[in-house]
C-alpha cells in the first residue's frame, strides 16, 4: 500500500505518494487520489516535502529523489527527458520528440505529458507549444505559468553562485 502526505506549499496543499521507498505521485490541491494510501510522512516523504519547500523559495533546482512513476516504455523515455530539461528553460513537445529520437511523435509526447504522475518532480510544466505558447497541464495553465516564472526568478540566483 502507498503512504501519502500532504504539504503546505505557496500553490496550496500538494500531496507526495511513496510506495516501497520510491516517488510515485505528486497531487496538485484539486486533484483527486483515486488509489487508496496511508496518510503517515514517511522519512522519504519527508525528504521530498523538504525539497519542495526549497525549490518554492528558490534554493534548491534539481530534486534528488527517487522517483518511480508509472507508464510504457515511451512515457519512461518522455519523463526521463524531461528531467534533463534544465531549470528555468522550456522545450517544445517537438524538440523532446526529437530528444527521444522520435520526430513525428510531439503528441504522444504531450500524451506521457498529461499522464505525468509526477509533475514538478518531473518537470513537464517546462514543456510547451512549439511557438511558445502554454499548452496543457495537469495544475492548469495558471500553474503552469507560475512555474515557470518563479523558476526565471529564481535562476539568477543559481547563476551568481
């Protein structure tokens, strides 16, 4: 069975999954836990909650956690190079289709996207449209976009380290 808690973060109540001592879901404060779990923090919810809160006040801009999200072959493939977006920066769905060695394939892409289950985590918010427009995500655009600039806000700071 999962365990599950549930941290105050500046978007509001984020819920963190764990299941036999890996990540497994990231829940923004309207989604929906379809699956049963515990709530109890357990030392590795812990960890990820006090990585949260430094990523939301900017000290901290790769999580090192272990995550095991669920999804085919491709959708592994999409989250792993999603997580080698660098921090303040977007790609378009196209330019990680063709990342994975998959040109033609920038909605199925948006596809493993959407089926994320661990957004922020896996940073998909960092993913748009080709003409730069923000597309789809699973917090909403608002969110979204949240993310992305305090991520921009934040990058100085990195930079002048």
């Amino acid at each position: 069975m999962k365990s599950i808690y549930f941290y105050a973060t500046p978007i509001g109540r984020i819920g963190v999954a764990e299941s036999e001592g890996r990540l497994t879901n990231l829940f923004f404060p309207a989604e929906k836990i379809a699956e049963p779990a515990i709530e109890v923090e357990t030392g590795l919810l812990q960890e990820a909650g006090e990585q949260l809160e430094r990523y939301f006040s900017g000290k901290l801009k790769d999580f090192t956690l272990p995550l095991t999200p669920v999804g085919t072959d491709f959708m592994q493939r999409v989250w792993a190079c999603l997580q080698t977006i660098p921090y303040g920066e977007t790609w378009s769905y196209q330019k990680v289709a063709q990342t994975i060695s998959q040109p033609k394939a920038c909605r199925a892409v948006g596809l493993a996207n959407h089926r994320n289950p661990l957004p922020i985590f896996i940073p998909c918010h960092r993913v748009i449209g080709k003409n730069g427009d923000l597309t789809g995500f699973g917090g909403g655009l608002e969110l979204k976009s949240l993310l992305l600039d305090l991520e921009k806000e934040h990058l100085a700071s990195f930079i002048s380290c």
